[in-house]
C-alpha cells in the first residue's frame, strides 16, 4: 500500500474493493449447509434440506460429486452414516477452500509479490486408528443432534478421546481442535436455550474434526530443510480458553542466495484460564528461543530447519541461534516487497487462514461511523481489526491511531479485507518510535507486564502443586 517507487507491499489498495466473481454463491452454499447443522441431520425439516443439496450442486463438477451426492441424498432422508458425513465435510471444505484460492489470487495481484509453487501431499495411506474412529462417531453424532440439541452428556463424551489421544504427537493436532471445540460447546449447553448459535465457526470446527480423522490427514508435509537467515517481521498471538499459540511471521534468507520467502516459525502449548496478558510468554517462551529473538530485536541463523510445503517452520531450538540485530521495518521496507509468499496446503485452505503480510506506510488513520479504525490508502479505505491487538503486548488500538507505517497481517473476514496490526511506527517527540504486538515476548521491564508475569508464575506454581497433590494421592 506503498507506491511502488518507495518500494512498498500493496500497490494496488483498489484491487481489494472490487467484488469477486462467484464468492457470494458458494458462501451462501456453505451458509445453507451451517444452518441444517443448526438444526441437525437426524430428521432435517423439508426446508433445510436445501443445505446438504446445495453442498452437492456447488461441487457436481468435481471428483467429489457422485460421493457428495450421495451423501446428500442420505443426509435428507434422516440416514447418513459417518462416512456420509466425511462427505459432506470434504465438500463443504472444498467449497470454502475455492473461496480462500479467489482472494488469495486477489491479494497477490494487489501486493505484486510472486506466489510459491503449489505442492500436493500424498494421501496417507493405512486404516483410521481406534481414537480416530472414537473422535468421528462423536463427531456424528454431533451432527445429527444440532447444536440446537447438544446436553452436557453429548458433549463430554470427547472428554476420553482427547485424553487417550494427547500423549501421541500425531493426534495432538486433532485432540487439541477437539478439546477446544467441547469447550465451547459446553459452555453453550442446553442449545435449546441458546439466542445465537456461531454456525459458520462451529461448523468450521466440525468439518475440520471431521477430515483430520482420516489417515494421514494431519500430517505435516516437509518440503525440505532451510539454512540462512530469518529475518522476523512481527508476532500473531492467539489464545483460547485451552490453548494459546504465537505465530513469527518472517522473511527467510536461503544461504544458497536464491529469493527470499515467507515463513512462519509457531509453538503452541496448553494453558489455564487463570494465565492471561503478559503471563502467557511464559508458557509459550521456553518450547521457542525464537521467541525471545524477537522481543530483542534479532535475527536467527537456521541450520537445516525442516520447513513444510506451506512455509511453516518445524522448530528445533537445536537448529537456530541468534543472529545480529534486525530491525522488523527495515525488513518490512528492504526485504518483504521481493519475498516469495507462501502456498497453502489443501486442508488449509479457508478464508479464515488468510494471513498475508504486507507494509503500510503514508496511509490516513480515521473512524467509521460504527467506530471502526481505518487506513485510507489512495482513496481506498481498508479497517483495521484492533480486537485481535493482544493485550500481552506494548501495541495498543491509541498507538495503531496515532501510526505512520505498519507491519500487519492482511486478512479476511465479514465480507471484507481486514489489517491486523504486528508493530506500528509512531512519532514521539519528534522520533520514530516502534511499538510491537510481541515486544515482550522475550521479556519486559513493562510495570503491567511484570505484574502480569509474576501473577502467570504465581498461578502456575499453585497448579503445579495441585497436580502433584493428585498425582500423590
């Protein structure tokens, strides 16, 4: 969103104003299909068997019809089996994967930077294992109930296939996805009494559960390894009630001098819900020395990283040291415009996943009627989402305000393109002055930060100490 003489990322803010062909029919496909889930598919109302025909009509082109419309079929007659259901999620998924591939496509002719080349991971061979089954008859049953119809005695019945899956690392992607799903779910029980159901995230979450329960799916595809520099751009934090995670976003130097790409670099671990703000570095920091690289300002110099098909880095603390120190804006402005952004996977592919970075800079802060905070780019103003600003950090929605460039992550949500700020540059007393989203992640003198990391040890300790109890007993 710079001119393209000051070597900026977006040169073409206009390109993301403009409709995309064909995006409004297959969201309302999808959409037809969340609210039969709603509702459940044990016994659909003629009026929502729409849902699940839609789903077929939107993919009949594809090698999934004949499966997808049998399973339709089924659906609308009260009689779909788990298999049938497996269906009915690869469509829906593939239906929201075309919808991800449309505005990605419309971002890299907006940004200009080259795409990398699209890889398809062999399917995973053998039988479903006796956990991914358990996790699929839950799913099931899920669906047949609705979430209108989910009780406290449904929903905890994931509660023994997340434990029996957790001490595997292979199913740890799915029992994670399903411990956080029943929580959610629990939390809205009886959904008879609910006033608002979250259709589309929940049948996201189902459909997900759904496809990693086939074998192989949740492997993770290595395209190789990475040696060279790692040039970080900025922190993306997300936390659950359950989880948290925290995503690098960087540029990747290859040592062999070919171009430069983006990658992601991410850890992820368990959390009470007692642990907030500041504290949650201190789960997430010791699983990542890269972590507090960033909080420093520093590069990382990678030995043979295995790093997958779609860019994300598969840390090993045993392959990374510290590097020389590395501004993230100068990265932003010198390296970002000329690197390679990455593919995405097939199972990856959804809107919600778009996560694109990009520099801004020379753009005009201002407020919509609704209150939302925008940057008017040559005309085209793009809003900036400060909800996903986390509070475990220095950046504030003032100091995004008050900005003259920022490093963000461009993303899509509610129809339209969105700007999640990473750090933003602000002038103080006439100097520039760079505020960052995981500017603590290495630690903090900050006084909110050091209160909230002596209340996370505080809280950890005491539940340590609990545990042990137990354990003893």
């Amino acid at each position: 969103m710079v001119p393209a003489e000051q070597g900026g990322g977006v040169m073409r803010a206009d390109l993301l104003a403009g409709p995309v062909p064909g995006l409004d029919e297959a969201l309302a496909a999808v959409d037809a299909f969340d609210r039969t889930l709603v509702e459940g598919l044990s016994r659909p109302r003629p009026e929502l068997s729409a849902g699940p025909a839609g789903l077929a009509h939107a993919v009949a082109g594809s090698p999934l019809a004949d499966r997808v419309a049998e399973a339709a079929g089924k659906a609308v007659a009260g009689a779909a089996g788990e298999d049938h259901f497996v269906a009915l999620a690869a469509a829906r998924t593939a239906l929201l994967g075309s919808v991800h591939d449309a505005l990605t496509t419309r971002v890299g002719e907006a940004t200009g930077r080259p795409r990398g080349e699209e890889t398809v991971p062999h399917p995973g061979g053998g039988q479903a294992a006796n956990l991914h089954l358990a996790a699929r008859s839950w799913l099931a049953d899920l669906a047949r109930s609705g979430w209108q119809g989910i009780d406290h005695d449904l929903v905890s019945g994931a509660a023994p296939v997340v434990s029996a899956m957790l001490p595997d690392p292979a199913m740890r992607r799915l029992a994670t996805l399903l411990d956080g799903f029943a929580v959610e779910l629990a939390a809205s029980c009886p959904g008879a009494s609910l006033e608002r159901v979250p259709a589309r995230r929940w049948a996201d979450l189902w459909s997900r559960g759904m496809l990693l329960t086939l074998p192989g799916a949740a492997a993770l595809p290595l395209s190789g390894t990475a040696t060279g520099r790692l040039l970080p751009l900025g922190v993306d934090l997300q936390e659950h009630a359950t989880a948290v995670q925290a995503q690098v976003h960087a540029v990747f130097e290859p040592a062999d001098g070919t171009a430069p790409r983006l990658v992601r670099a991410g850890v992820s671990v368990p959390k009470p819900d007692t642990v907030v703000g500041a504290g949650l570095w201190q789960l997430l920091r010791p699983h990542m020395s890269l972590l507090a690289a960033v909080g420093d300002g520093c590069s990382m110099d990678l030995t043979d990283m295995p790093v997958t098909a779609d860019g994300d880095l598969v840390w090993d603390d045993g392959q990374a040291r510290r590097g020389d120190p590395a501004d993230a804006f100068a990265t932003a402005r010198v390296a970002l415009p000329a690197a390679t952004d990455a593919a995405t996977v097939p199972l990856d592919r959804h809107p919600a996943r778009i996560a694109v970075p990009l520099f801004l800079e020379g753009y005009e802060a201002g407020t919509d009627d609704d209150g939302t905070l925008t940057f008017t780019v040559a005309g085209h103003a793009l809003p900036v989402d400060t909800d996903r600003i986390p509070a475990a950090g220095p950046l504030t929605p003032e100091a995004v305000a008050a900005s003259g460039a920022c490093i963000a992550l461009l993303r899509w949500d509610a129809g339209t393109y969105r700007v999640q700020p990473l750090a933003v540059e602000r002038t103080v007393r006439k100097k520039a002055v760079a505020l960052h989203a995981g500017g603590w992640a290495g630690g903090t003198a900050d006084k909110a930060g050091v209160r909230a990391e002596k209340a996370a040890t505080d809280a950890v300790a005491v539940l340590r100490e609990r545990a042990g109890r137990l354990l003893r007993k």
